[in-house]
C-alpha cells in the first residue's frame, strides 16, 4: 500500500487518539456531552437531514443546468451517499461516486458537472466570507483577536469578487487548490448570465449558510454554553473553510481544529468548540449513514444508462 493511501488513516488515528486524551483529561468537557437528552440528539440529526437535504437542492439545479432532470430520489438520496462515502474514504471518495453514477446512469460528464460544483463552493465561500466579515467587525471590540478573522476574511472575499465580477485568466500549477479556482472559474463563466439560477444559488447558499449557524447555536445550547447567535454563526462559517483542508475522511480533525479556534477567539472555549463540532459531525454520521445505504441500494440497483426521451419522472 502506498504512502500516500496509508497517510490519511494515520493521520485519523493520531486526531482520534489525540481528542480521546483530550477529553480524558478534561473530564467536565467529557460530562456536558454525556449529559445531553435524547429529544437534543433527535433535534440535531433533522437538522442535518435538512442541511444535507438543501444540498439535494444544489444537485439538483445544476443537473437541470446541464440537461438531466433528476428524479426526486436521486437529488435528495445522492447527497447522503455522498457524505457517507467521505466519511469512508480519504480525499472526498463520496463526490467520486456520485460523479460515477451521474455519468453512468445519466451520461453527465464529469468535467461540465464538477466545474458547476466548483462554482457553488465559490459563491458558498463568498457569501461565507461576507456573512463572516460583517460578524467579524461586530465583535472586534469584545473581542480583541477577532481581527485576525477579520482581515482573513476580508481578503477572500475580496479576492473572490475580483473572480465574480472581472475576467481572470486561468490560474498556474496543479496544486488542489488552484484547480479548484480554475474550474469555479470555469463554472462561474457558465451559470453568471443565467441570472434566475445565480438568484436561486445565492438563496439556497444563505439559507445553507444559516442553517448551519443555528445548528452551532443550538448545540452549543446543548451543552449548556451562553452563547448568541451571532457569535455561533461565525464559529460555524470556520466550518465551511476547513474544506479547504483534506487530508482525512471527512476532514476529520480538521474541521474539529477550526471549530476550537474560532470558539476561543469569540470566548466560548476551545473545549466546547470541540464538543460542538463532535456533536455535529456525530448527528450527520447518523444521518448520513442512516439514508445513505437506503439510497445506495435503490439507485444502484437500476444503474444502468437512461434514455433521455424517456418520461420517467420517479
């Protein structure tokens, strides 16, 4: 087995291990989340199913965008699947295997697909970036080491409006991050003169965006720590960046590391950040492997190529 294979699964161990001894040695931490009600548990997995459900959505306008018209349970079954497949697999294997089955069932290419996708995380990132810098500026008073969020987030949100608003010619090197730039670009060049789709992408994206916020604030509440929605909505948007980052299944530890950070520069505590952001990747562990073999075993099964004419419609 190569290096390469064998790194990101070192690389979890060590974070598991390492949040385990974490919260052995801080056992306070350990009781708030033992401590939480079944109804709390229930509440947070519909939450996800929805966030994950809005994700459907996007799928959904962006295959319409390229001429196939998915059924209702491939747009809303098709984003489980694809988080469980993160979670298994290192380096985002669930997209591949959605982007499989696109092109096998729907002859999608690959390519025109994922040059969409890349656009969304830029509009995602965007109107992240803006939500966050508006929350950033809020709190640099209370704050102090806020500004560091502030000014990060300022330049990409700069930076990614030079991208929307003004021709950029295609970005040098083949690192992961530039081809993703290249092809949000690319995407982008695509979808900005249909003005109804960018409406609807850039709804969809503030309600995701939200969404995720009142998850945060609501775990939070969970687990008995004060905190406004505000602040938990800029902890959560830390969240959306460490995408940046993947090197473990499911960013694993990774997103936990932003989570923490952001939560001690708003003075909620690295420890409950921590707690929060296991809370959360626990309720869509469960969600995602809940729906996800569900889904996988009634769309795999008729994975065969679809004629175009045809009128199915379920």
């Amino acid at each position: 087995m190569r290096l390469k294979s064998i790194l990101p699964i070192l690389v979890s161990f060590l974070i598991l291990f390492g949040i385990i001894v974490y919260l052995i040695f801080n056992p306070e931490i350990l009781d708030l989340l033992l401590n939480l009600s079944v109804e709390t548990a229930v509440i947070l997995i519909l939450l996800r199913l929805l966030f994950l459900a809005l994700n459907g959505v996007f799928l959904k306008l962006f295959a319409a965008k390229l001429g196939v018209m998915l059924r209702f349970k491939e747009w809303i079954g098709l984003p489980y699947m694809t988080t469980m497949g993160n979670y298994l697999t290192p380096l985002s294997g669930g997209m591949l295997a959605r982007a499989v089955y696109l092109k096998s069932r729907h002859a999608l290419s690959f390519t025109h697909f994922a040059t969409l996708l890349a656009a969304n995380y830029l509009l995602t990132f965007w109107v992240a970036a803006f939500v966050g810098l508006i929350l950033s500026l809020i709190f640099i008073d209370q704050y102090p080491a806020v500004w560091l969020l502030a000014v990060l987030l300022a330049v990409v949100w700069v930076g990614i409006t030079a991208v929307l608003l003004f021709p950029i010619p295609k970005l040098p090197g083949n690192h992961r991050l530039m081809r993703m730039i290249n092809q949000g670009i690319e995407g982008w060049t695509m979808i900005k003169q249909d003005r109804i789709l960018v409406l609807y992408l850039l709804i969809l994206t503030v309600v995701s965006v939200f969404l995720n916020g009142f998850t945060f604030w609501y775990a939070y509440r969970a687990l008995s720590t004060p905190i406004s929605m505000q602040a938990a909505l800029l902890v959560s948007l830390s969240s959306v960046f460490s995408v940046f980052i993947t090197i473990t299944p499911g960013n694993l530890g990774i997103r936990e590391a932003f989570v923490s950070v952001t939560s001690e520069i708003i003075g909620a505590g690295a420890g409950e950040g921590l707690l929060v952001a296991l809370l959360i990747r626990a309720s869509t562990l469960v969600s995602a492997f809940t729906l996800g073999p569900l889904f996988a075993f009634i769309l795999t099964r008729e994975l065969r190529p679809v004629d175009k004419n045809s009128s199915e419609t379920m």
